[in-house]
C-alpha cells in the first residue's frame, strides 16, 4: 500500500488524493504541514531533498516527488493516462502548463490572501498573479470550447491536476464566472464517480 | 518533417534543438523572437494560445507545447526516455522539478541579468533568483553524486532539460564552482555524441 506524504489543503497534493479515491485504490496518508516546517526537517529533507510535498513512498522505500509526475505513474495502465502517444503527449503538455502557467499564478495568489496576514509584504504581488493567473484561465477556456477535457480529449490525470487550484481560485481572488467553459468543466470533474472533494 | 517554432537563445527551445540533433532527426526551424513580440501575434496565438515557445507543429498539422512535453513526445521509442515505469516516473519527476524549482529561478535570473537594462526594477528580483536557483542546483548536486544522470539512471530528457539552463547558469549570476558534481555531469552531457551546443 503506497504512502503519501503531504498537506490536505494543498491542491498539489490534493491532485494525489484524487487519482487514488478515483482508483479506489488503498493507501496512506501522512499529514505533512509545510506551511509549519514538516517538510524543511533533516529527517523529511532525507525523504525528499527537495522539501516539498506531495511525495509518494512505495512499500520497498522507493520516493517519487512532483505531484505531476506521481499522477502519471500512479495512472499508467489505468483510463486516466492515455496509451496513444499523441494523447499522451497532449496530457503532458496541460501537466507542465499547470506546473508552470498555472499553479505560479492561480496557488500562489490563494496562499498569499489565505495564509498570510493582509499587511505581508507579499500582498503587493497580488494584482500580478491575478493578471497572469487570468491569462492561463483565458487558455484553458479556449481549449474547453473545443473538448470536453484536458487529458487527450478524455478525462484523465491533466484534469486532475489543473481542477485542484482551478475549483479554488475564488480563495485567490479569481472571479470564475468570467470562465463559463472552465466553470462547466469543473462540474463534469466533480460528476465522476468516486469524486473525492479536497479538504476544506 | 517536424516544424520547431523557437529562439536559438532560450534554454527551452534549445532543449528540443539538442534532442532532434542527438536523434539525428531532420528538422525545420523557424525563428521566433519572444523577445520581441513574435509570440504574442494573432498568426503566432492561433498556433499556440498560451504564447510561447517552443512549439511543435507536424506534417498533419497537429501542435504541441511545453518543452518538456515535447521532449517525452520526441523521444518515445528511443534510448533517452526509459521504457520501464519507474525510471520513466523519475524521468518526469525531474522534468517537472526542472520547470517548477529550476527554470523559474536559473532562467529568470539570466533573463534579467543578459536582456534587462541594468536599473530596470526586475534587477531587484536578482538576490532571491539567486537564493532559489542556487536550492535547486543543491538538489541536483545531491542527486548526482549517486547516480551519474537525472533520466532513470542513464542520460537522456531530464537531462537535456536541465542542462539547458545548468549550462549557461553563469549568465544569471551563478558561479558552478560551488557544484562541482554538477559540473562533472554538463561534461557527461557535452560528450554525448551529436551533442549540440546553444547559440550564443
């Protein structure tokens, strides 16, 4: 039974819990509080020396990190991942927009409002990640006019992983309304079976 | 034949460069300046609503985006991404570290310190860019004095992906000196045969 290090009300690891409520599939959970330092101690940094989570543990010890990367591993052979090489390519592609267009902008304007006090220094930057993260959601709307998901036209890991921070970008400032493709999308997520909601 | 929209210059677009040469697979380049507005066309925007480079266009038709989606695209089939699961998960765990932990920092910095003016506001961002990117190269440095590469065990994307920017961390302000395994690995990278060296 593989275990998952990470902090239930992070949307990167939300993504982990998601896949494998989906799956139906048994494992751990330990509670990893980064935003209190659990993942900058000697011994979690011997785990991950990256001092992040998500980070998926398999029974004989072996560590995988980056949530992105645990999804695909976990989903190999299973619907959300998509054999065709091409739709695997295009599931890549929304992956790595995520970790780079998307989760900068869209997680990081809802941790600056939720997490840190209104007079942070880091307040300031909020008006820019509501731009940028407005941008990606520009992108993925277009994208959404055309197919119903993000994991080469089927459901899958891609849209996992952008519903983690896109269901809770109002935390962040977003308003979704302006996004009606990507609001019915979240919908069509939350309507698989074995949805599992992130923790509040 | 495949089509690559890119500038010579940037380390993502230079990572699709050295995987077509080092696959010795025919290829068209066309020259896109993001620099200078290239990407943000109607005409360019068609291609790929997100705006960047590089991008991927086939004979069909069919494009893709994000570097490191391309690369895994590429490279399917050939000795640079694993077949086995789990050295293809550590593979994309490096990936996704490099565009999440590596590129944001390592890039950036150059970007600001090669094409900003010296008293352009963004010259602030320096000192963190430099803190943050010097974090990741203790990664990596941590990572390769136990195994020789970053894809699987043996050379291959990962590493074309991180030496892209690695190489040329020099231009941000990094001095490589203080990661000596890491330069011990550009050198493994550099005498890959076909390897192909960025533009100036």
């Amino acid at each position: 039974m593989p275990t998952v290090y990470g902090l239930r009300s992070s949307g990167n690891c939300y993504k982990v819990q998601l896949l494998l409520e989906l799956l139906g599939q048994p494992y751990r959970w330990v509670d990893t509080d980064s935003t209190q330092g659990a993942t900058r101690t000697p011994e979690y940094l011997a785990l991950n020396p990256n001092g992040k989570v998500p980070l998926l543990v398999l029974d004989d010890g072996r560590r995988l990190a980056e949530s992105n990367a645990i999804l695909c591993y976990l989903a190999e052979g299973t619907p959300y991942l998509p054999a065709d090489a091409w739709d695997r390519a295009r599931t890549l592609q929304w992956l790595f927009f995520e970790q780079y267009s998307h989760e900068p902008y869209i997680a990081v304007a809802r941790f600056v409002r939720r997490w840190l006090p209104g007079d942070h220094a880091r307040q300031a930057e909020v008006p820019r990640l509501i731009e940028r993260g407005a941008q990606a959601l520009d992108v993925m709307e277009q994208h959404i006019g055309s197919e119903s998901f993000f994991s080469g036209g089927a459901f899958g890991v891609a849209d996992m992983a952008l519903f983690a921070y896109t269901h809770c970008a109002a935390d962040g400032g977003f308003d979704l309304s302006r996004w009606p493709r990507v609001t019915a999308w979240l919908e069509r997520v939350r309507s698989q079976p074995r949805f599992s909601a992130m923790a509040a």
